[in-house]
C-alpha cells in the first residue's frame, strides 16, 4: 500500500512508480477483458473476428454495441458481457486514478500541519 499520511511524501520516482504500476495494471486488465470478449462474441455469437473485436472494444469502453446478434447464447453473452464491462471500466478507473488522488490527499494534509 502507500505510505501513512504521518510519514513524509515518496518521492517523484516512487510516485512515477506507482502510476507506470497503476497503468501497467488497468491495460492488463482491459487487455484480458477485451480477449474475453473477442472469444466470447465469435464463439457464442458467430461473429467474424474483426467483428469481435469491434464490439468487443466498444462495449468495454461504454460505447455500446455495433454488430448484431442473432443466436441466442450470443444475445446471453452479450449481457452479461455489458454488465461486466460496465463494471470493469469503473474499477480501472479507479485504479488508475489511485496514486494520483493518493498523492494529492497526502501532500494536502502535509500542509496542515
């Protein structure tokens, strides 16, 4: 975890660390995400994979759909796919916005000190 707010402010590269740490981490996990759902879609929807990918991504970021489903498991793991997209995209958000508000808090209860 970081440090305690008693102790002094990390240093740049300890904070450049954590952030490089933070990004590595959500584009992993987009990255994993997105494969789930390439699989998922040309597998349960039958859809070329081009196609995958397109909505895969698209869904992920919160756009929405592109490609229609026609199969029923398709029309299954298209919804729970959404849900569980819209789930990850708010947990990477999250982390990566963790050791910058991390590091702002810290800095501002130094000062009222």
């Amino acid at each position: 975890m970081y440090e305690h707010k008693s102790h002094p402010l990390a240093p740049l590269n300890v904070y450049y660390r954590r952030v490089f740490k933070n990004l590595t981490l959500a584009i992993s996990i987009i990255l994993i995400c997105l494969i789930i759902g390439i699989l998922g879609y040309h597998y349960t929807a039958k859809i070329g994979w081009l196609d995958s990918l397109h909505n895969s991504s698209m869904i992920l970021s919160g756009m929405g759909p592109v490609a229609t489903v026609e199969t029923v498991g398709g029309k299954w793991f298209s919804s729970f796919y959404a849900l569980f997209s819209g789930v990850v995209f708010i947990t990477n958000i999250g982390v990566i916005i963790a050791p910058i508000a991390h590091r702002f808090f810290h800095k501002f209860h130094l000062e009222e000190k």
